[in-house]
C-alpha cells in the first residue's frame, strides 16, 4: 500500500545513480505543511473534525485547511466515526482512489477499536480501521476534542518531515 514506512528526515537516503537527498527533504516538508484531508466523515466524530475545520480553531495555519470533495485530490483519509462491516467495502474503495503518498488518521475511539460498540455477540462493527487500512496516527477520545485533532495532524507533519514546530519540553529542560 505503500503507506507503511513513510521515510523521515532522519532515515538514511538509499543509493542510487542520482541523489536528490536536499531536495526529497525539502519535498517532505512541503509535503507535511500541505495536507489535504478527504471530505469524509461516517458518525459523530465527524462534528468534532468540522469544527475543526472551523475559524474557531483555524485549522489552516497547520497547512491542512483544504477539504477535499475528492479522494482522488486528497492525501489524508481520517477516518472518523463507527465503521460497520457494510461501510467498510467503501471506505476501502476511496482509499484505494487516493493518489500515493497517502495517509490514515483513526479519529475516536470506534475508529479505532470499536468503542462502545465493542462487546460479546456484536456483529457488524469493525473494530478498528486497522483491520483493513494502514492507519499512521490514532486520536483518541469520545468523541476526541478538535485540539486533539490539531494535534494529530502535528504528529502526521512531525512523522513526514522530521521537523517539529515546538520543541520538546521533556527535552528540553535542563537538571
């Protein structure tokens, strides 16, 4: 799927007859400050990633304010809401549908293991969008706050790019 291993800043450039290391940084980071979401939501998590898309929150100075009608325009699926068993023959065609490089985002706690709706003798949810699609960040919550959202769209540039906007508090103090 080729969604798996997404090189980062840090990782060796492999060898070739020509190297463009300078330049496959650089696209990466354009690449990290561009990301366009596809305009999908399936339950009510998805109120929670339109509000993000608000002025409220401005998701636009993360580079990721333009929702995609298209998933053939798009490069980040984020999967929000309960995904059943008959839902999940699409959502794995529109991910099919986007061009590569292309990444999932699991947003709640349905998409990613089901939610409440995971319990003995269920028969038509799937637990988890990581049964069928590669997911690379998960946001966790019921339903997750837009911050949160904010912050996995960070996390999905930082996993891009190696860049980080902030740096690490952890890191950064000094004993």
């Amino acid at each position: 799927m080729g969604a798996e291993n997404i090189p980062t800043i840090s990782e060796p450039v492999p060898s070739s007859i020509v190297q463009f290391a300078v330049a496959d940084k650089l696209i990466n980071v354009c690449r990290a400050n561009s990301l366009w979401p596809l305009t999908f939501g399936i339950a009510c998590c998805a109120i929670e990633m339109m509000a993000t898309g608000c002025a409220r929150f401005d998701m636009s100075r993360f580079g990721a304010e333009v929702f995609r009608p298209s998933p053939r325009q798009s490069d980040v699926m984020i999967v929000a809401g309960t995904i059943t068993k008959k839902m999940m023959p699409g959502i794995k065609t529109l991910y099919d549908q986007m061009p590569e490089p292309k990444w999932v985002m699991a947003l709640g706690n349905c998409a990613i293991s089901g939610g409440p709706f995971a319990f003995d003798g269920q028969y038509s949810i799937v637990l988890g969008a990581d049964e069928f699609l590669p997911v690379d960040i998960y946001i966790p919550g019921c339903p997750p706050r837009p911050e949160a959202l904010l912050q996995g769209i960070i996390e999905l540039e930082h996993k891009l790019s190696g860049w980080e906007r902030w740096e690490d508090p952890e890191t950064s103090i000094k004993a």
